[in-house]
C-alpha cells in the first residue's frame, strides 16, 4: 500500500491529512508562520526548534507576537517557504510518505505548478538534501469537490457550487454533471477572512488602544475573547465586523454569479471561512447549504482520495 499524504497549504493555517497502513486517519494543522528564531542567553534557537533552509534558521508554526511573519500573503512567498511547510507538516505525521499530493489556488495552478513541484521535490535543510520524487498537485477547492463527490456521492445531474472560503481568497468552483465547469468559477482575491480579521483588529485596537497580530485576530474571532491581562468579552466586536464581512460576501458572491445560481442546487461551504458563514448565510443559499464535517480539511481529504483512487486504493 502507498503511502499518500496530502498537504493543503494556506496564508493562515496549513493542514494535513493522512491514512496509516490500518486505513487510521490523521489529521491536524498548524499555523503557516514562518519566523526567523530569537536570541537567548543560550545564543539562537537550536535546530530542534529551528530549521535551517536557505543559509537562514527559520521556525515554523510558532506565533511570537513580537516577530513578523516571513509567510507575506502573496504567492510567491508561498511558493518559496512551502518546503519549510512540507516539512514541518512531515515531521508530525506517522507514515513515511511515497507520494505527496500538495494544494495550489486554481487561478495559480498553470503558472507555478512546475515551481511548486520543483521546489517540494528537492530541498535542502539542516544541511541534509530532502527528496519527495512523487510530488503531485492539485487545484484548491478541487480537493473539496472530489472529497464532496465522495462522501455525499450527489445526484449525477447535479449543479452547484464549491464555495472555499480561506483566508486570502475564496474560491467559487462551479461543477455540473460530476465535473469542475471553468465557465462561472472565479477566484476572489483578497475577500477571504483576512478581510474580517483585519477589521476585527482594527476595532480592538480602537477600543483598546493595542495593537494585535493577524493570528491573535484569528483567536479572538473564534473565542470572542481578549485577553490583555484579564479577559475582556468582545462578543458586539465579533458581532458587528461578521455581520459587515458576511453582507459584503453574499453580495460579491451573488453579484459576480448571478446567471448561474439560479440553477444551483447545492452550495457546499468550506474552507475555515466555512466556520464563519454557516450560521449566517441568508435564506437563499442556507436553503441549498451543505457544510461537511470539519470543512477546513476538505480540499486535504479530496486531495488523498482522487491519490488514492488512482492508486485502486479506494
């Protein structure tokens, strides 16, 4: 039996989803923060807490407040820090990987795939030479569609739309008749749920007077807590900037889709957006909803199942 681990690479959290030999899932993520380490009295942060890539030491996944995060939301700092996040996600898993299956935006596939490739299937780090000769890639939101497929098993006639929502872009994918349809699907750069955090930021530091990070907005939109000494409850915070994003989202989506949703049957929401939205969605698309369990690790999940359905393991 291969042993497939699937990668879905993000500007927020990178998530990872595998099978062991028993068939056992793993899953986890972590956040896509790229740091260079601090200086201790013991000098700078070993190679254990620390990569070494790049003639630089790097940490990875660890949010220090007082550091900028190397990861910048565009796609060629992903494309250049993506072995960094292979790795680490490599270190966490159980299984010795024969093929990795890693995500790329759609609306970048074409133009960085080989790049992508490239630089995943040779890398150095820590002085040793890392080499993944099996590295496969795949559409965002792609991977949601095949896990959607899989699961759900829909209607073969069935219209609707992938809706996934990260945090840089949201990906709207249209698939008709079982297949991804180019006509209709767009990428919306720069709408994702950074949009929402950084105003959440905003109007902390306003009330506040303090300045949080994009990751520490991350944690106060999903607890609607502050915790600046003591914890301060910022729910009518949440409230209000969910309520702008989620009128500002609806309304892009329905505007730039609009001759195709009146067909649509189903809307399948994921994404860590998904989180979000659900309960908010209004009543012409909560209709049609449908949000698989633990929707961040769609496209992950679909990503392994069309590898491992080629492979004749499912």
């Amino acid at each position: 039996m291969k042993n497939i681990v699937a990668i879905d690479t993000g500007f927020s959290f990178t998530k990872v989803y595998t099978r062991d030999e028993n068939g056992a899932e793993q899953t986890f993520s972590f956040p896509s923060i790229i740091q260079a380490p601090g200086v201790s009295a013991a000098g700078l942060d070993t190679p254990t807490s620390a990569y070494f890539y790049h003639n630089a030491y790097y940490t990875v996944g660890k949010n220090d407040r007082t550091k900028t995060n190397l990861l910048e939301r565009d796609i060629d700092s992903l494309i250049k820090f993506a072995p960094l996040l292979v790795a680490h996600a490599l270190k966490q898993v159980t299984v010795e990987p024969d093929v990795l299956v890693v995500g790329l935006p759609f609306h970048y596939f074409n133009r960085y795939k080989d790049q992508l490739r490239a630089n995943i299937a040779s890398f150095w780090l820590n002085g040793e030479n890392h080499q993944y000769p099996n590295v496969v890639l795949q559409g965002q939101a792609l991977g949601a569609l095949a896990d959607h497929f899989a699961t759900v098993n829909p209607a073969a006639d069935e219209s609707g739309y992938i809706l996934d929502v990260g945090f840089n872009t949201i990906l709207a994918l249209r698939y008709e008749h079982r297949q991804a349809q180019g006509e209709g699907s767009t990428p919306h750069d720069r709408k994702g749920v950074s949009v929402l955090v950084a105003d959440i930021c905003t109007a902390i530091q306003a009330r506040f007077g303090v300045e949080i990070n994009e990751h520490d907005g991350i944690n106060v939109l999903l607890t609607k807590k502050l915790k600046l000494g003591k914890e301060h409850d910022v729910s009518d915070i949440i409230s209000s900037s969910v309520n702008k994003y989620l009128a500002s989202t609806v309304k892009t989506f329905r505007d730039k889709h609009r001759d195709y949703l009146t067909f649509c049957q189903r809307i399948v929401l994921v994404g860590g957006g998904a989180y979000v939205l659900k309960n908010n969605m209004p009543k012409e698309f909560a209709d049609i909803l449908h949000i698989p369990d633990n929707p961040e690790f769609s496209n992950a999940r679909g990503y392994w199942k069309m590898e491992a359905a080629r492979h004749g393991l499912i």
